[in-house]
C-alpha cells in the first residue's frame, strides 16, 4: 500500500510537467512527462530494497560476531 502511494505522489508531483507536454503537443515530451516518473520511482525503490538488504546481512554479521563468544563460553562450562 505504502508503494502504491508513493507512486501517486511521484506522479501527482510531475503533473505540472504532463499539463506543459500536453500544452506543447509533442509525442516525445508527454511520453517522457509519463514514463520518467516510473523509470525514477523504480530506480529509487530498486536502490531502498538493495540498501535494506545490506543493511540486514550487516546487522546479522555483527549479531553473529557479538554472539560467537557466548556460545563458546556456554558450551566449554566451567574449569
């Protein structure tokens, strides 16, 4: 739901620039006024998830570093 609203807001923003492609009549900026908000919204979630992934791997990498010790000191018991 929250994509869906972002892609509204991304085209409800460039409307301004569909009204002057209309006004211009030319084939060539209507299109780009209606696909260059696409191309830029999937460009950006493309990079969002990939930056959430990362951010992910990196925090189980750290949780997995800080827990390491743990489970060798459990495991040994006491001397």
């Amino acid at each position: 739901m929250n994509d869906i609203k972002n892609i509204f807001i991304a085209w409800i923003s460039t409307s301004t620039s569909l009204f002057a492609a209309i006004e211009l009549k030319t084939v060539l900026a209507i299109i780009s006024a209606v696909v260059l908000p696409i191309v830029f919204f999937s460009i950006g979630k493309t990079v969002d998830v990939m930056l959430q992934i990362h951010m992910k791997r990196r925090e189980e990498a750290a949780r997995e570093i800080r827990e390491k010790p743990r489970k060798e000191i459990l495991t040994q018991g006491p001397k």
